[in-house]
C-alpha cells in the first residue's frame, strides 16, 4: 500500500508540475499574443501616418503643377496678345506703305 501511495504522490506531483508548466506557457502564450497585437496596431498606426503624409505631399505637387501650368497659362496669354499686337502693327505698316506706294503711282 506504501508503494501505491508514493506511486500516486509521484503522479499527483507530475500531474501539478506539468498544470503548472502548462499555466505558465499559457501566460506566455497570452503575453505574446497581447505584444503582438501592440506591435500590429503600431504598425497600423504608422501605415496610417504613412499614408496621410503622402496625401499631403501629392496634394501639394497637385497643387504646385496647377500652380506652374496657371503660370504658363498667363505666360501663355501674354505672348498670344503680344503677337497680336505685332500683327495688327505689321498689317498697319503695311497697309501705309501700300497706300503710299499706290499715291506715288497715281502721280
């Protein structure tokens, strides 16, 4: 009967060793999961300033090109109304020297 009892203190011993190691891998296994789920909405919460930041760079480059092309839009316009008045000033010129050429014929 002593060789029982010591067997069966020897298995209840095991048995409360091996509950005690499986609570501790547990709590292992939860710490880990918990770091993991940290480091997963850290890394969310840096894609997401990742992402607005670059919202902002593209909306000033948009921003910056409607800028240049508004420049050269004007620049544009400037350089049409310029050759405008160049033609209207040759087509004067030529004009007068027509009507002086066709005064001088009539002579």
């Amino acid at each position: 009967a002593g060789g029982i009892a010591t067997t069966e203190a020897a298995a209840a011993a095991a048995v409360a060793g091996a509950e005690g190691k499986v609570r501790e891998l547990e709590s292992r296994l939860q710490e880990a999961e918990e770091g993991r789920l940290r480091d997963k909405e850290e890394m969310e919460g840096r894609m997401g300033e990742i992402r607005q930041k670059a919202k902002e760079h593209m909306k000033q480059v948009q921003e910056k090109m409607q800028q240049i092309l508004k420049q050269k839009d004007q620049k544009l316009q400037e350089l049409e109304a310029e050759r405008d008045e160049l033609a209207a000033a040759a087509a004067l010129h030529a004009g007068a020297g027509d009507a002086v050429g066709s005064a001088g014929t009539r002579e």
